[in-house]
C-alpha cells in the first residue's frame, strides 16, 4: 500500500465518521433525557478508546511533497530530465567557482609578472631592495626634490 492509498483511505474512513456523526446529531433532539445521557456516556467511552491520529513526521511530509530534490529516494514521479533538472544548478556553480579562481590566478600571476619585470629593468639591483639602508636611501633622494 503506497502513502497516497493510505491518504485516501483514511480520508474515506473520516467522511464516513462525519457523515454517521451529522445523522447521529440529527436525531438527538426528540430523545428523551435518559436516553440521550447513555448516549453521550456511550461517546465519552468510544472517544477514549479510539485511536490516536497518527503524526506525520517532518521526513514523512518531505517524502510526500513535490520536490524533486528531496524526493530521489522515493522513485515517484520524477523523470531522468527532472532529475538531470534538479542537478544542473549545482554544476553550474561548481563550473563557476573554478572559472572564477582560474581567474583570479591568472591576475595574480600577470601582477607577480609585472613586479618582477619592474624590478629587473630598475637602475637599482634586486638586493637592493632587501638592504637595510635602502628606506634611508629613498628618503635622502626624496629631500632635495620636496625641497625645490
């Protein structure tokens, strides 16, 4: 029995009990008092010992629905293109991201490039630049030109 037999069922089973209760209730005016108070201790008994409603759980909700996502293990309704559908977007944000850090490689590649090549083309050599005294050599070159 698959869940939507299960729901129609137990939907027939609660418009029969409506149904019979509406006939019941119809009828209870014109009985007299002794009557009508057995069968409201009838009821009393009959609601105690009835079944409790079955809760339907998160997963079991998931399960019933439409999704096409949540609803692989199920094997309801869902084509190979909804499921080809329903996993396109990830492949695309995958083909994104490494679009994007290729990217971002390549531009920092071509600014480490550029460094390089203005460092190498300089008057001043590469060690230069790691010496101590070269801050103090810069800032002596820079005087005599703020000063003119």
């Amino acid at each position: 029995m698959n869940i939507s037999t299960q729901k129609e069922a137990a939907m027939r089973q609660d418009q029969f009990g409506l149904k019979n209760a509406s006939y019941l209730s119809a009828g209870i005016a014109t009985l007299p008092h002794d009557i009508s108070e057995r069968l409201r201790v009838a009821r009393l008994q009959a609601i105690s010992q009835r079944k409790i409603a079955q809760t339907q759980t998160a997963g079991a909700a998931v399960r019933s629905g439409s999704s096409a996502a949540l609803t692989w293990g199920t094997g309801e309704g869902l084509s190979w293109w909804d499921r080809v559908g329903a996993v396109l977007p990830l492949i695309a944000l995958v083909a994104g991201l490494l679009a994007i850090n290729s990217f971002q490689g390549d531009n920092r590649t071509l600014e480490l490039a550029e460094v390089d090549s203005a460092l190498l083309t300089d008057d001043l050599p590469p060690a230069a630049f790691a010496d101590p005294g070269f801050v103090q050599f810069l800032k002596a070159a820079r005087q005599p030109d703020s000063e003119q």
